[in-house]
C-alpha cells in the first residue's frame, strides 16, 4: 500500500520568513499522525500545503497517492479538512450547514438532505440540527465543522487533516472529539492532525513528528520519542537548605534546581545501577538526601529538550 | 466540459441559497440597506425638492437616481460578504470541497442581485406612495429592469474583487461609502448643468448618468437616446474587468 502522506523538501517562504524548510513527512495508510510544535512552527502552512490550498516554493507532496499540486481536484476528492477556525456559518443551522456542503460537494438534493441527516446522527447533533449554530457550544461546533468535512462519502475519506482540533475546547469536549478521531482512524481512515498539546499527541497519535522553526525536529512513535529525548528524571529531595546546596554543588550541570522544594532534578536512563550510582555521587554520606522519586519522561520533557536547542535530529 | 459547467452552476446556485439565507439572518443589514436609499429620497423630495427647479416634478426626477444609488449602495455589500467569508476560513472549505473562484463569487453576486431586487422594489412602492407616477410601457420597465439588473450585477462582481482585495469586514465596507457618494456628481439629484463647469465632464461620463438617464426615459415613457446602450457597454465592461480582477485576486489570495 502506498503512503498515505509523503513529502520531501517542503519549503515555503513568506516574504523573509521561511515558515517550511526542507520538510519530509512519511505518513503510513490508516494510523494516526501529529504534528507537534509550538505555535509559528509551520503547522498549519503544512496543512494547508497538503490539502491544496497552498502551493509549496519547493518540494513535493503526495497525498493519497496523488500529487498535491498537478492533480489537485483528486488529493481534493480523497481528503477532508478541519481548519483552526470552525467554518460554519453561524446564521445557518446545523442541517443547513451539512446540506450546503454537500451539495457542493457534488450530491443531489434528496442525497445530500439523507447525508446531512446521517452526518448529524453521528457526531450526535441530531437534536440541535434545527438550531442555529451560534448557539452550538464551542465542542458542538468543531464536530459539525468535522462532520461538513466528511459531506462527500465519509467511507471515501482516505486522509482527515485536523489544524489544532482542539484549541480552545473544554475538557469534556476535548474527549469528545478525541473519541471521534479514534472512530475515523478505526474505520481505515488516516487522520493527520497539528496539535500544541503534548498530551493529545501522546494519546492519540501512532507517530509524532515534532517540529520546529520549519524543520522536523524528531519523529517516531510517542515512546520512542520519550527514550531517546528525555529518558527518566530522578528528583532527590534534601533535608533542609544546607544539604541542598550540598547536593546542588555535587550535581552534574543540566540538572533542574528546585530551590524552593529543595528539590534536584537529575537526568537517568531509569536503571537501577545508574540511580545507585548517582545517589552515592550526590550524597556520599548518606546524609543530605531525605527522598527521591522517578519520574517516566513525558513528552512535555521531550518538546522542551527539542525546542530548547533548534538542531534537527533524527531517529 | 459541460459536467464542469454544470457543477459550477450547481456550485453557484448552492452559495446563493446561503448568501440569502445568511442575509435574511442579519435583517440590521438588510434595513439599514433599505432605510439608507428611502431615507435619502424622503429628504431629498421633502427637504430640498422645493428648492430645486428641475422642469418636473421633484419626486418624478429624483426616483430613479434613488433606485440608482439603492441598487449600487446594496450590491456593494457584497464586498463585506466576501471578505468576511475570505477571513473566517470558509473559502477553504469549499476550496477543499473543490469548488473554484468563479462560482463562489458568483454565488456572493447572485445573492446580491435577489436581495437588491426585493430593496429596490420596496423603494419603488415608497416612492410610488408619495407621488412617483410611472408612465413607462411593458417594453420600457422590461428594459429598466434589464438595465438595473445588469448595473447590479456588475457592482457586485467589482465589490467582490474589492472584498478580495481587503483584510477585514470595516476596509470592505469603503465600497458602499464610496457606492452611496457616486450618484451625487451625476444627474441623479440635480441637473449636470446647475454644477460647476468643472464637474460637467466627470458628472456626464460616468457609468451612473447614461444609467439615470435611461431609466427616467423608460420609466415615464420620454425618449431616452442612446443612454440605454452606453450604460449597458458600461455595465458589460465594469462586469469583464471585476471578473477579471476578481479571478486574478482569489488565485493571489489563496497561494
């Protein structure tokens, strides 16, 4: 099977500002993809790159098997797309929403009133179809633009691309839309999605590419992210100020200071030789440190270690 | 060939529905379109009318300059529609659903020219109740309307290309400001011979005179010349150059 998303050399320039620089992607049919970073990254001018509304300056781009830029109309046919911004027109309701949409699409009238139908029946907006969507809580409104981008046959959608589907939701809706893009990446879809939040990245993403200043800083499946960039922390904690500063002037540069909680993080790779060994380097006579705790990396670690020094590495 | 066409006729047809549905929805703009051009005939026709000597009537002379400046003040809200839509980031839905430049403006103008038809009807019944007395034929109103049709239609593609053009709703709405202020160095409220010499050239060749003269021929039934053919060339070239400009701008627009 074909890639679902492959690009090599993305580049793209805006004015003196190069948002992409020599971006590759390789995106497997059926998984779920994050793209990670931090805002002005290039998340979104990649989206927008591989769903046709932007050309690149350079590079190539496949999706679906088909050229992002040449066949266009087809990358168009086989994808959908949930922008940043829900667009859906406030003044119109849900159905009508779905219903416009669908007829653009391509649909007859009575096809795209059954598909509006069955679009809203889905995403479990039945009851607010009628309703304007200014009044749709925000979560409400994100799942009926979701649902607007899957009009044309939402067993024909080979790639969902999802700009920061959930910035600015609550919780609750958060998990809501989460469930759904488990639903699609389950039904065969492939689900590419940006995203600011370590968390979402982790809990829904097969692979992560993590990106930054244009470029892919890491990629690779969320644990091995965590082994290679972060590792496990150890977090001594001291007695009092004195064995703090004891310790403080024992440990290795790098390590996270806590003055506050007379805390000391100390970088490790988890095992129980080396946590033995940096316990008797720090505190050789037994006397400063009171207790410590191991701590799994996350990938809030990671982001910070990648987005703390720009230098593109790879897995 | 024909399949492109027809999806884009559907395509147009769909985001006219939408534009007439959303302006149904936002009935501030639509009064404020309606209550702007009837406003301004009550004050012309009642404030200043007595004052001006036009050989007619006052109200029988001003009407059609107030359906002139009605027609072009509400088509150019399409500018607004446009931006506003450009902004929000629903052009791009409907770019991903593969619809092009031409029918998603055409569907912007083609809910303009329906919501134009209903403002400048209802003008028409304001004037008709404080005195306008139409004498035209059937051929002359078919031929009126042809005319506003074609006037509006090109004010709104032009408003369109404009709503291409700027970043927000406030920039977009210079165009009805601008729309609201052409019919004044024209015929439409005073005769071009009572305005300074200079103004003559400008006042008698720009696109709303032949417009206002035509319509004030047809409508109470006078000869009317060639105004009717110069204000159609002028409708057919404003119409060429805003698609052009407008295809041009949205292929700028959306790199």
């Amino acid at each position: 099977m074909p890639p679902a998303i492959e690009a090599t050399g993305l580049t793209k320039t805006y004015g003196d500002v190069r948002v992409l620089d020599a971006l590759d992607l390789h995106v497997a049919p059926g998984t779920v993809f994050a793209l990670l970073g931090p805002n002005g990254a290039g998340k979104t001018t990649t989206v927008r790159i591989l769903a046709t509304l932007t050309t690149p300056d350079a590079g190539h781009a496949r999706v679906a098997g088909h050229d992002v830029v040449t066949a266009r109309s087809r990358v168009r046919r086989a994808i959908s797309l949930t922008g940043q911004f829900a667009a859906v027109d406030e003044a119109q309701t849900g159905t009508e929403n779905l219903w416009t949409a669908a007829r653009l699409s391509g649909l007859s009238r009575p096809a795209a009133t059954r598909r509006a139908a069955e679009l809203l029946e889905r995403f479990g907006l039945t009851e607010a179809g009628d309703r304007l969507t200014k009044t749709y809580s925000g979560g409400m409104r994100r799942r009926l633009d979701l649902a607007a981008g899957l009009v044309r046959d939402p067993g024909a959608t080979e790639v969902m691309f999802l700009d920061e589907p959930t910035t600015g939701l609550d919780p609750r809706s958060r998990q809501e839309l989460w469930q759904v893009v488990r639903e699609l990446s389950a039904g065969g879809t492939t689900v590419f999605l940006t995203t600011q939040y370590l968390e979402e990245a982790d809990r829904l993403a097969d692979r992560i590419a993590v990106l930054g200043a244009g470029r892919t800083l890491a990629e690779g499946t969320p644990d091995e992210l965590k082994d290679r960039y972060a590792g496990h922390r150890l977090d001594v904690v001291a007695y009092d100020r004195e064995s703090y500063l004891r310790l403080h002037t024992r440990a290795e540069p790098g390590a996270g200071p806590d003055p506050e909680t007379h805390t000391l993080g100390i970088p490790t790779d988890g095992s129980a030789a080396h946590v033995r060994e940096l316990l008797d380097a720090l505190d050789p006579e037994r006397r400063d440190i009171a207790r410590f705790t191991l701590h799994t990396a996350t990938l809030d670690d990671v982001f910070l270690t990648l987005t703390a020094d720009k230098e593109p590495s790879h897995v | 060939m024909s399949d492109v066409l027809t999806g884009g006729l559907t395509a147009a047809g769909t985001l006219a529905g939408r534009g007439i549905r959303l302006s149904r929805r936002n009935l501030d703009a639509v009064i404020t379109s309606m209550m702007m051009p009837i406003m301004l005939m009550l004050v012309f026709v009642y404030f200043f009318g007595g004052a001006i000597e036009t050989g007619t009537g006052y109200v029988t002379y001003v009407v059609p300059g107030v359906i002139v400046l009605c027609a072009g003040f509400g088509a150019a809200g399409t500018a607004v529609s446009v931006s506003e839509d450009m902004r929000l980031g629903v052009v791009d839905r409907f770019r991903t659903l593969d619809i092009g430049g031409t029918p998603f403006l055409a569907g912007h103008v083609a809910a303009s020219v329906t919501r134009n038809t209903l403002s400048t009807t209802l003008v028409l019944g304001v004037a008709f109740l404080i005195g306008f007395r139409p004498a035209a034929t059937p051929g002359g109103w078919l031929a009126a309307i042809g005319l506003l049709l074609a006037y509006v239609t090109a004010v709104s593609w032009l408003a369109a290309a404009v709503g291409l053009l700027t970043r927000t709703a406030e920039a977009a709405g210079a165009v009805t400001f601008f729309m609201m202020f052409l019919p004044y160095p024209s015929s439409a409220f005073v005769p071009i011979d009572t305005m300074p010499s200079w103004l003559h050239g400008f006042a008698e060749h720009q696109p709303v005179t032949p417009l206002i003269e035509s319509l004030r021929g047809l409508l109470l039934d006078q000869p009317v010349g060639n105004s009717p053919w110069i204000a159609l060339g002028w409708c057919a070239g404003l119409l060429t150059l805003a698609v052009a400009a407008s295809g041009f701008l949205f292929r700028l627009r959306t790199r």
